[in-house]
C-alpha cells in the first residue's frame, strides 16, 4: 500500500482527495497498487467541502504529515512560494516523494528543488502545474522525447481566454467583461496574475525547461497582458482574418531561445484560434513528428486534481518497481542561450490614431521603411477631415528593435493623436 498526504485543502485540494477516494478500486485496478490517502492538512478544518473524509485524515498540522513515517508521497497544493518551497523541501529532506500544481513555486525555485531531489533520490511530479487536465507535461516529457522541439505556443490561462472570447463575441469592453468573469468564478478578486500573463509566463518556464533541457525562469520570459485590448482591436483582427489569443510562445532559431507570453493575433483557420471560453491548449512542433495539438480543461478542481493523481499513480508505480528518476529533468546542462526580445522577428499590427489629412500614411509609411519595416496591408476606418481616425497597419516579418524605434518615432509625429497600439503576429509567413 501507498500512502498519501495532501498540504492544501482547496479547490484542487478537494478534487485531489475526491478522486483518491472515490476512485480508489478504480487506481488499484489500473495501477495494481492501493493507493490511500491517509493524510490531509489545512489551517481550516472546519470548512465544509462537500467532502466526507474518514475519521483522522484532516490535520491543521502540515508537520504531522510530513512527519509520518508511512507517508511516502507529499502532494503540496497550498500555491504561492515561501511556505509552499519549505514544505516540500521539508518532504524531499525526509525522503518522501513530491506532487505539486504549483508553477509560481517551479518557475521561481524549480532548481533548487530538483537538485534537492536529485540528492534525496525522490520523485517531483509537476503534471498539474502546466494546463491542468490536459497531460501535456506528460507528452513533452515522455510522448516527444525523440523529437527536437522547434515551437511549442500555447492558451495557457483560461481566464484572460474567457474574456477574450467574450469581448470578440459580444464586442465588450475589457473592463464588463473582467467583472462578469469575476462573478462567475473564472476571475479572482486580484485578477493581475491572469490578466498580466505572469500565470502564463510561469506555465511557459516550465514547458520550455522540459522542451529545451534547460531550466528557464519567469525572470526569462518576456510578459504583456490583456488589460489594453479593445474592442476595436478584436474587430480589426476579424476583418483581417484573425483572432486575439493570450499566446505563450517558446521557440528555438539557431540555437537560441525566446520565450514570451503576450496578446497575439492567429489566422481564424488555425485550430488553437477556434479554443475558446475557459478552455486550454497546447500546439508543440517537433522534427520528427511534425505539428500537434492538445486541447482540454486548463483549470478546475476534477481536471487539475485528474493530473494530480495521474502523478501520484506514476509515482507510486515507481515505489513498487525500485525505479527512480523517470520523472523529474535534468538541470545541470548548460543553458541554451535566450534571445533577446529586441531580437525577436514576427509580424506586427499597429493601430495609430492618425489626423484624416492628406500626407499622413506617407509620413507613417516612410518611418517604418526607415526601419527595413514592409507593409502588407493598411486599412482606415472612417472619414473626419483633420481629426483622429484608426489607421491600421498590418506588416511583414519584421525586428522587434526596429519595430520599437519607428513606433517611438511615429508617436512623436504631430500628426499622430495618441500612442499606438502593437500586436505580435504569428501565422504562415513565420514559418
């Protein structure tokens, strides 16, 4: 027998312990193992979660968890970083094996605990931190192992993608649409992490690390949010024939990486534009098996806890059998180099509020030529003869460097009314 014990009795804590005991014949089936869950701990007891737990289980004392003898696997679901690393260093100094959803804990102290787990010859198991319900850890790590990861993009968070999808269904504002999320429970009450793309960039460190063999760090990924899309944004998308996504985007160009999370407009055709509402996805290109894409739940308390469990039976299959490191990665290899973000090539669209007089395009369009910037098309919208109307610019691959130098330049235009608005492009010209 395994035993199990959860620190966090959340959202996903809950779902964790639910699907330990109500699919415990189920596990033991599959697995061949039983797999009880002995112990959970949370600083409030009393809470109900709709949950009947046997007598004992719940503590409101981690260390009579982590201090059990018979405990052989720590699930950590308590989210954040101080307490969250301690535990489950706790854990690993006392042998025991780790599970955890916690992508903040991996991106910010991913190596230090794999090193620590290395030593103690423990497991890690991380598939929940990265899309929840889908196993898209699992098929970096193990499904791809042959290929040379080229790209891996992903809608990572499922609540900005809830308001995108709104916003381009309803033609909402950003801010009716953020409200009604948080009535819904897709939003927190402090929506920054979600909305600013820190979540994503956290998911982002850990596929790259597992794509790439090396261990990258939110400190490495260039992150922008949502909260600035418009309205006007998403419908000049559409007429072009895209869709805004919050993208996470990993490549790797001769032999450098760049990682960033940012508003992106997709082709419409493209499947990844088509996910919408709360849900996730993954597209990985690898060299040998060509483009894939993995679709599903990205949050909840049953799909995270699913992947929860996936590792703890992973986990508990390696116990039986004597094996040991099938889980965690390396990170003693060097790191690949980063591109700079002033590196980066994409396509770019820019929306300015440019005066309806003669001259204006041809002074916009001479700057961006300066700055080997080439236009693909261009659209205007509206007719107000010496006042600001929406000039559009969509344009070839282009320089992020030189991309920022001509903006800084047309802002300064006294022809040009107000800051423009940039959006990264990704689609067939970027290979």
């Amino acid at each position: 027998m395994i035993h199990v014990g959860i620190i966090g009795f959340g959202t996903v804590g809950t779902g964790t312990a639910r699907i330990l005991l109500g699919n415990r014949s189920i596990l033991k089936e599959r697995t061949g193992i039983d797999i009880n869950l002995k112990k959970i701990a949370d600083i409030d007891i009393k809470r109900d979660r709709g949950l009947k737990l046997p007598k004992g289980v719940l503590t409101p004392k981690a260390d009579e968890l982590l201090n059990d003898p018979e405990i052989d696997i720590v699930v950590e679901l308590i989210g954040g970083t101080a307490i969250a690393k301690e535990m489950v260093l706790k854990a690993i100094d006392k042998g025991k094996h780790v599970v955890t959803a916690n992508k903040a804990l991996l991106a910010t102290h991913g190596p230090e605990i794999f090193r620590a787990a290395g030593k103690h010859k423990v497991e890690i198991g991380f598939e929940a931190s990265v899309a929840g319900g889908i196993p898209i850890v699992k098929v970096v790590r193990e499904g791809l192992v042959a290929n040379r990861i080229k790209a891996v993009y992903g809608i990572i968070n499922g609540t900005s993608n809830y308001i995108l999808t709104k916003m381009t269904e309803e033609k909402a504002e950003f801010s009716e649409v953020l409200k009604e999320a948080q009535k819904l429970g897709y939003a927190e009450a402090d929506p920054t992490y979600d909305i600013e793309g820190i979540d994503s960039a956290h998911k982002l460190a850990i596929l790259a690390s597992l794509s790439y063999g090396s261990q990258y760090s939110i400190r490495d990924v260039h992150c922008e949010g949502i909260s600035w899309i418009s309205p006007m944004d998403i419908e000049f998308a559409r007429e072009l024939g895209y869709k805004i996504k919050l993208l996470a985007i990993a490549k790797e160009t001769d032999g450098k990486v760049e990682l960033r999370v940012h508003p992106t407009m997709i082709p419409e055709e493209y499947l990844i534009s088509k996910v919408d509402g709360v849900f996730n996805a993954v597209y990985v290109e690898g060299d040998a098996v060509g483009s894939t894409l993995y679709y599903g739940r990205g949050a909840g308390d049953m799909p995270t806890g699913s992947a929860v469990v996936a590792d703890i039976a992973d986990i508990s299959r390696n116990i039986v059998n004597g094996a040991h490191g099938r889980l965690s990665f390396s990170v003693s290899r060097k790191a690949k180099n980063l591109m700079k973000m002033e590196d980066v090539r994409s396509m770019y669209y820019f929306r300015f509020s440019a005066l309806d007089k003669p001259g204006v395009l041809s002074k916009i369009s001479g700057i961006l030529g300066k700055y080997n910037i080439s236009i693909v098309s261009v659209i205007q919208k509206g007719r107000r003869e010496g006042k600001a109307v929406p000039l559009v610019v969509l344009t070839h691959m282009a320089r992020e460097k030189d991309v920022v130098s001509a903006i800084r330049e047309i802002n300064r235009l006294s022809v040009v009314a107000d800051k423009a608005a940039i959006i990264r492009v990704e689609g067939q010209e970027n290979g």
